[in-house]
C-alpha cells in the first residue's frame, strides 16, 4: 500500500511537470488596451511556429492589476505604465528577475475630423469646449499621464470639470470617433490605428511624463515554462518589428 501511494504521487508531480512544461500549454496575458493590434498580431505569429495557445485579457492596467491581486489566473502582466507592476512588484505577485521594460509611447491630443475647435492643448480650456476625454487616471495609465502633463502645463483646473473618464484608452478613442466629446488625450500608437480622429497635438519627449511598457511573469501563473518563452519572444526582433509597425518605441534589450 505504501509503495502504491508512493507511486501515485511520484504520477501526480510528473504529470505536474509535463503540464507545466507542455508546448500545447494555454498562455493567458493580461495586457493593457492599448497593446491590443500589436498583441493580437504577435501571438498569430508565434502560434504558427509553435503548438501553444495565447489568450488575452485587455483591459486598463490598473484593473488588470487588481484582477491579480484578487487571484485571477494570469501568466504574464504586460502593463501600460511601471506603477501597477511596481505595486504588483511589491506585493510579491510577479517574478522580479523576468520584469523587462519592452516600449515606449508618448501622448496626442486627438479630436474629430471636422471639428476644428481644438489646435492645441490651451485650447482644451476654451468655453466651446465642453467635454475631454480621458482614461480614467486612477486606473487607466493613459488618463494618468495625461492628468500629470495638464497639471505640469497649469491647464488641468481649467479642463477637470469637462472631463469624461473612460475605461480605457481605447474607449477614450471610440468617444472622440463617435463625436461625443471634443477632444481626448490618447497614445500616439492608438491615434494612428483610426481614421476618424486627428491629430492635434503632439506632447514633446520633454513636456510629457515618460511612458514606458514593462512585463513580467506572475509569480502564481499557471504555464510558467510557456510564458516565459512567450516573454522572450516579445523582446525579440520578431516582435520588436511589429511592435515599432505600430508606432511603438522598442527599447533595447528589454531596458530594466
């Protein structure tokens, strides 16, 4: 009897193993909105040249976070900003050593194709303004950076009242497409994917606050050994070339 309980659970850790280990392994990525045409073109690459299976979960980084702290099963946590994989960090929820900050982005100003009242960030204060929208800043990191650029340009008093929070930066885009606000701050990479907006204006390197993508593994995640080449392959050039097609800024080497 002893010998057969000894076997069985020598059965259950392999079987462990080889799941862990298994090429057909599901990958699921919790990935910021903003990421999702790149993502989506990556992963339909990757699948081709191996027997496993990517799953997104896009939404803003800020909820993604919360969905890991509450113990959704996530592999990898591929964030908009460093302050919710910071806090993730801290918590202890992600494998440090995998954390690798991948991109770059930067802020525009975008407004409809006819609508002609907004020409530069001032402008968002005007009276013929009424409404601005933005991802909300405490959970979406595009709303974040936009509310700490209008801060540090005195403009944010003068447009908080007008402001229409959205759940993430691709809603943000959805309601400037739809006309129903007249402006909304965006990343560079989603303005360039619609044409239904302009661009009006660009934030300066300078002005702006910096945006910068990191991933990691989750310490819990269920496919380790998958994630964990999936990871490798979203720092490489493969990736790195979509990535910049979408109007990404790639770091290089995976800039810690």
């Amino acid at each position: 009897m002893k010998r057969l309980i000894v076997l069985i659970l020598a059965s259950a850790v392999l079987l462990r193993c080889l799941q862990a280990a298994s090429p057909d392994a599901k990958v699921t990525v919790f990935a910021a909105a903003s990421l999702r045409d790149s993502l989506q073109e990556i992963a339909a690459a990757y699948e081709k040249r191996s027997s496993g299976r990517i799953v997104f979960n896009f939404a803003a980084s800020g909820v993604l976070a919360r969905q890991i702290e509450e113990g959704a099963p996530a592999d990898l946590f591929f964030s908009a900003d460093e302050a919710r994989a910071d806090a993730l960090g801290t918590k202890g929820l992600l494998v440090k050593a995998t954390r690798t900050n991948l991109l770059a982005n930067s802020l525009v100003i975008v407004s409809a194709l006819d609508t002609a009242t907004v020409r530069s960030p001032g402008d968002l204060t005007n009276a013929a303004v009424k409404r601005v929208a933005l991802g909300d800043p405490k959970t979406v990191p595009a709303g974040t950076y936009a509310k700490v650029y209008l801060e540090k340009s005195g403009l944010w008093p003068g447009i908080e009242p007008k402001v229409i929070p959205c759940e993430n930066v691709r809603a943000v885009l959805a309601a400037v497409e739809s006309g129903n606000v007249d402006a909304g701050v965006v990343y560079k990479t989603d303005a360039a994917i619609s044409r239904k907006v302009r661009v009006v204006f660009e934030v300066p390197a300078g002005d702006g606050p910096k945006i910068t993508y990191p991933a990691a593994l989750v310490k819990d995640a269920p496919q380790p050994e998958a994630a964990r080449r999936f990871l490798g392959y979203l720092a490489g050039k493969e990736a790195g070339e979509v990535f910049s097609r979408h109007g990404f800024v790639v770091l290089s080497a995976g800039a810690k």
